[in-house]
C-alpha cells in the first residue's frame, strides 16, 4: 500500500473532530499554488455541493 492510501486510509479511521482539526492544521501548512480559473462546470458542481451541504445543515437544525 502506498503512503498516500495508509495515510488517507487513517484519516478516514479519525472522528469527524479530528478530522476537521487535521485538515486545518494541513491546509495551514500546504504551499500555496494557482490551479487556474475555474470554469463553468466546475464553479455549478461547487455550488450544487454546498448548497446540498447547507440544506443538510439546516435539516439536521430543525429535528434538534
């Protein structure tokens, strides 16, 4: 198994808590870098994912 797939296989074993605390922590530390405009397809995909996270959010909300 390469290093890639045993470190992301034990970051998926992680609660979502450290999860997230990992990730900031790796984006702190990641080197900058320009993946160029976005286009059409890529900017709609993005917000079709956060507005399905948003109303998962909101959901989650109302049945507490």
């Amino acid at each position: 198994m390469s290093t890639t797939a045993q470190l992301l296989k034990a970051f998926e074993a992680l609660p979502e808590e450290e999860k997230r605390c990992f990730t900031v922590e790796f984006l702190r530390r990641a080197v900058p870098f320009d993946s160029g405009p976005l286009d059409d397809e890529e900017i709609a995909w993005a917000a079709d994912e956060m507005f399905a996270l948003l109303d998962a959010e909101e959901n989650d909300a109302k049945t507490r």
